[in-house]
C-alpha cells in the first residue's frame, strides 16, 4: 500500500512540474502568433505613413474635410472624366464619382491600390471609378476632362509642363497646397493649407 501511495506521490509531483511547462509553452506559442500578427500589420501599414516605400515626391497625407470640400467647390459645373494624381486611399476620387464624374485615381503604391479597389468594391462605387498603380510621370493624362493634383512645392514646375503638354485646352486643373508657378488661376478657393487653385488649360498656339 506505501508503494501504490509513493507511486501516486510521484505522479502528483510530476504533474505539478509539467503543469508550469505547458503553461509557459502555450504562453511562448501566444506570444509569437501575437508578434507575427503585430509584425504583418506593421508590414501593411508602413507603406501608408513611408514617403520612402512610395518611390516618388508625394508622401501619403490625407485630405482633409476642408480640403475635399474645396475640390467638390472647385468642380462645380464640371462634368466627364478625371484623374486624381498619387490618389492615396482614394477619398477624392470616391467623392468626385459620388458628384458624378467618371473618376480615376493613379497611385505608385500598391497597398494603397488595392485598399481602394476594395472599397470601391464594397461601397459599389466600382462602375465609376478605377485605381491605376503607375508612376504619375510616365502616365499619359490626355483622355481627362479634370485633374487633381495634391502636390508638393518640388514637383510644380515639372508637373506644370507636362498639364501643358498632354492635356486638351478647357480642361479644369485643381492644384491643392501648391500653386501651379506659371499658369493663371482663374480661381482661390480657402486659405492655408486647405487652399486649392483652379485653373484652365490654354488654347495651343
């Protein structure tokens, strides 16, 4: 009888020994799916808020309520296509096709792509909009009736002599938090850094 009784002493400890080790095995497993899970989301996100992932002088900043309101304001008794340049999560090509135009947005990075391909998707905004991932400098922008452009002070000049060069006279140019340097706005809507310039394609000479 001692002997069944040290035989179930030793299991009892042995159990009291492995209890510790499975829990500290099942903590080690949860922490390891817990920072691979952290370690993926960082790997998504950092695209949004890295001006270096995106490979061109456009950081990813959002537009502001303002600012969206300025572009809507900027484009009043506008109509047909348009493209907004480095369209990020795609906010002002939503808003433009919810005001009716056929809007596109091109954007180098392609978490920001397909983030908004999936809204479209999902809000049934696809029909009227389309998000192209391409460098916006060797994009050709002759087919557009309207531009948006959330530029950077750096980029204007070049950026100016390309709307000249590829877009059709008439078109609606809308320059946010920089000015276009040579071209007259034929409009300022707002102030600081909600400021948007309206300006018009001249005729080809």
């Amino acid at each position: 009888m001692s002997e069944v009784n040290d035989i179930n002493y030793i299991f009892s400890q042995s159990d009291k020994v492995a209890g510790p080790s499975k829990a500290s095995k099942l903590g080690l497993y949860l922490v390891g799916i817990t920072g691979g899970v952290a370690t993926a989301i960082s790997v998504i996100c950092v695209p949004f808020v890295s001006p270096a992932f995106r490979k061109i002088c456009l950081p990813y900043v959002p537009a502001t309520t303002q600012q969206l309101q300025n572009v809507l304001l900027a484009l009043e008794r506008r109509s047909g296509s348009l493209i907004d340049l480095g369209s990020g999560d795609g906010r002002i090509v939503f808003a433009a096709a919810e005001a009716g135009f056929k809007a596109h947005g091109i954007e180098l990075n392609p978490w920001l792509v397909w983030y908004s391909r999936l809204k479209a998707l999902f809000s049934g905004l696809s029909p009227q909009t389309k998000f192209i991932r391409q460098n916006l400098w060797t994009y050709n922008l002759k087919n557009y009736d309207n531009v948006v452009l959330f530029g950077v002070g750096q980029m204007m000049q070049d950026i100016e002599q390309k709307f000249l060069t590829e877009l059709h006279e008439d078109v609606t140019i809308v320059a946010c938090r920089f000015p276009l340097p040579s071209m007259y706005a034929i409009k300022v809507i707002g102030e600081g850094v909600d400021t948007v310039w309206v300006y018009k394609v001249p005729k080809k000479s």
